[in-house]
C-alpha cells in the first residue's frame, strides 16, 4: 500500500508579484514533513503573470501542478 499524499489547493488570482517566494516557503514547510506533498495551484483568470509563473515553477521535493480556469469564476469554483 502507497504512502498516502498531502496536497494543498491554493487558488490564485493575479499573485505575480510575489507569488513565486510564496511558493518556495510553503514548499519549504511541506518538505519538513515526513510524507510525500503536492500543490495544486488553480489561476482563477488572472491578468497578470501568475499562470506563466505557475508553468515554470519548479520546486525539489513538492510536487506542483496547475490548473487554468477560462476567466475568473470566483474563490468558490476556483
């Protein structure tokens, strides 16, 4: 039987500025857990940089998936 995972889901909406450190800390707690993590990043149709910045980021030890939604459909859907 497979180690259970723990994935975190983090909406984002327009997070450019800043999004790609947010990242590296969060990742930087979930690798002091004992198990294996990933993230499920959802950009909720944002207008800035946040989905190019989401497809090139590459994080050792967490995995980090995206998902673009077609606009912004609000923090529920999302």
């Amino acid at each position: 039987m497979s180690e259970p995972t723990l994935t975190i889901v983090l909406r984002c909406f327009n997070e450019g500025v800043g999004f790609t450190r947010a990242l590296e800390e969060i990742a930087a707690q979930l690798r002091q857990l004992a198990l294996p993590v990933e993230i499920v990043a959802v950009d909720d149709g944002s207008s800035d940089d946040t989905w190019s910045l989401l497809i090139a980021t590459r994080l050792p030890g967490v995995d980090v998936r995206a998902l673009r939604l077609s606009r912004n459909f609000g923090k529920e859907a999302a």
